[in-house]
C-alpha cells in the first residue's frame, strides 16, 4: 500500500530577502515571492500524485524526497518519514515539509 503525505509550505521568500541590493539580473516589477503558494498550506499526497493546486515546478524539485518516503526510506537523523525540500526558483525559493502520514 502507498502511504499518504502531507506536504507543509513552510517557508517562502521574497527575492529581497535572498539578495539584498544584489540581485543577479536586473530587478523588475514582476519579481515578488512565490504566487502560488502561502506559508503554513498544507497538501496531501494520495497514490503518488501531484495534489491539485500544487507548482509543477516545486513538484518536480521536490519530488526525490517525496520516492524517497513513499517507497519507505527515510533521511538521516531522527525525525524518521520527514525530508525538507525546496522549490528550484533561484528568485524566490519556497521551503517545503513532506511527511509520511
């Protein structure tokens, strides 16, 4: 059987906070904190799916830690069926919880 996730927005950033006055490419507008998300959301993950309404793009980064604990491996450290994991957005990260649940 496929266990049940969960998976917590713990963090998101806002490109001010990554880079200060140092942004790698010129500042516009547009560049905010993730849109898409809010911290404390939660999702839950059944049969291995995306949840609706969650970033493709989180998924795909994330998506090593949420193989990992479906097939039952665990991080190191005592906090057994929990990985932290991260969207790939260089501007604005997103940190994530994913828990076996």
């Amino acid at each position: 059987m496929i266990p049940d996730l969960r998976i917590t927005v713990l963090r998101i950033f806002h490109p001010d906070e990554v880079f200060g006055d140092n942004y790698p490419i010129e500042k516009q507008d547009w560049m905010g904190p993730c849109g898409i998300h809010y911290e404390g959301q939660e999702y839950i993950v059944q049969d291995g799916e995306m949840p609706e309404g969650f970033c493709s793009g989180a998924w795909v980064a994330i998506y090593p830690h949420i193989r990992m604990l479906l097939m039952g491996g665990n991080m190191p450290g005592d906090d057994q069926g929990i990985a932290l994991g991260s969207c790939n957005d260089g501007l604005r990260p997103v940190i994530y919880k994913i828990q076996r649940i």
